[in-house]
C-alpha cells in the first residue's frame, strides 16, 4: 500500500465511488468508474486491507500467472486519483471495489478517513437497481442526498428510503453523519434485462456525473456501444410477442408519469449539455479531452 504521503496536494478533490454486487445491477456503476479510470489513467495509491472486510469464501481471490511467476489477486476496494484539466483542472478520487461482506462500519470510516485526509469536498457514489422501466426509453437516473442543505443546493430529493440497503446506503449515511457533502445516484436497470454488461445505463450516469460537477467526460466507445446493446435487445423482444407487448405497456407508463416534465426540465438540461459539449469543439472536430493520472513519486520498492 502507497502511503497518502506520496501524492501531491489535490485541487478542488472529488471522491466517486462504486461497488459491485448488490448495489451494481448490470455492472452499471463499476462500469463507469471504470470508464473514468480508463479514459484518465488512473494509478492506484491506495487499497483496504482485504481480510479485514471480505469473506473470501463469498469473493474468492483469483491466481494467475506473471511471467511464469504465480500471483494472487484479492478482492478488496482500491482508491486512485486522476488530474482533469478542463474546462478547468481538478482531481477525481476514485475508490472501486466489491461490496464488503463485513464490518461495515469500519469499511466506511476508512473510507471517510481517506477523504479526510485528501481534503474531498464532495462524495459522489453511483449505484445501479432493477426497475420497471424499458430499454427503449432514455435511462431513468434518480439523485438523492441525505444532507437538506445539499438537497436544496443542488436542486436534489432528500432521500427517504425504508428497507433493506446496501453499502452504498451505508456510506451515504456515514457521510451525513460526518459531515461530508454526499450525493448517490441510481440508474434504472430494466429487470428483464438484467444480466450485465448494461452500457446504456452507464453512459447516463456518466451523463449525470457531467452535469453535476460541470465535467466533459469521453464516452470513448459508450454511446455506440449503448447503441448496439439496444439494437440487440430490440431484436429479441420482438422475437417474443409477450415480451413485445410488455415492453409496450412499460413505454405508455412512462412516457405518461414523465410528460409534464417532458417540455420543460429535461430538455433545459439536454441542451446545457449540448452547448457544454459544442464549447470543447474546435473547427475540424472535437478537442481532445486532456487529463492524466495525478503524478507521485516513485516507491523506493518499485522497479
């Protein structure tokens, strides 16, 4: 593990989070904290020591083979960090990792002890549920917060969800009572296409991590590749008539629950976006979105 000493001062931090299991359905968070990872090459700083919140019979570590030389890689949640510089410079902490299976509670408090120490001024964490909603439609993302102030700050519903919860819950509340600005946002899954990968719905959530942190983020091969999983799932429902009409009946539903919004918020927010986009186009095409993995210095124990 790197020691957080090794990395530089960070501007204006911003800590997202995603985890796999029961919070991610179709991969859809993991998959676009990935997506950030990727696009900005991200390195690794930091990861949580595995037997402390994993029960390896329920995640089992993986073996595999470096130049001959065999190597185990245990579940656990790794933070990085990387460096957007426009429209204007700031870090993203990304923290990834799979669901803990226990000790919650610590998990969190670790977590929050790195954003402590990083100076993070808002966590963002991304999740992904089943609902009743079909493939055809733009994907539902809800945001909810647990702070009023910020709620009422960034025009959010304040959450007031009973039942069952994952980490993702977890760490919301553990921010709130921290003290630290937290804001989840769910993308809707359609449960009839459940099985990952799902890239529609991470591209919305991408989408919903540009407006609220005013960020041009790639979508790298997201949007075809959303396109394609559409198509293919057009294709099968219409080979099932029953599959076909319930689909159809889920469009009426809601495109009836969202036609007052239909002309007014949500074609405000679409064309902000349009325009954001159109500011970092330059006469032959789009600019280049720069941005790099924040620089450290080197371990002493790295070749």
């Amino acid at each position: 593990m790197i020691e957080l000493e090794d990395l530089p001062e960070l501007i204006d931090p911003v800590m997202i989070c995603a985890f796999e299991g029961w919070n991610d359905a179709g991969d859809a968070a993991s998959a676009a904290l990935g997506h950030l990872d990727e696009t900005w090459g991200g390195k690794v700083f930091a990861a949580l020591d595995a037997e402390d919140y994993y029960d390896f019979q329920v995640n089992r570590p993986t073996i595999w083979l470096d130049g001959g030389v065999r190597r185990i890689t245990w579940p656990t949640t790794r933070l990085s960090v990387v460096r957007v510089t426009e429209p204007k410079p700031r870090d993203l902490v990304l923290v990834r990792g799979i669901e803990p299976s226990m000790r919650w509670r610590s998990y969190c408090n670790e977590l929050l002890g790195f954003a402590h120490e990083l100076g993070v001024e808002l966590v963002v964490v991304l999740g992904a549920l089943l609902g009743d909603t079909p493939h055809t439609r733009p994907v539902p993302v809800s945001g909810v917060t647990s702070d009023s102030t910020v709620a009422r700050s960034l025009d959010l519903e304040e959450s007031r969800y009973e039942g069952p919860t994952g980490i993702v819950g977890v760490l919301q509340e553990a921010c709130a009572h921290a003290g630290v600005p937290a804001v989840t946002f769910w993308a809707a899954v359609p449960h009839y296409v459940s099985q990952p990968p799902n890239p529609k719905a991470t591209l919305a959530l991408i989408n919903k991590l540009e407006d609220l942190l005013d960020l041009r983020i790639p979508p790298g091969e997201l949007a075809d590749d959303a396109r394609a999983w559409q198509l293919g799932v057009d294709q099968l429902a219409a080979e099932d008539s029953e599959v076909a009409e319930y689909v159809q009946q889920l469009e009426e539903a809601q495109d009836t629950a969202e036609l007052p919004e239909a002309s007014g918020d949500a074609i405000a927010r679409e064309f902000e976006r349009y325009l954001r986009r159109r500011e970092n186009q330059g006469p032959k095409g789009e600019k280049p979105i720069t941005g790099h993995a924040t620089e450290r210095p080197k371990d002493e124990d790295e070749d």
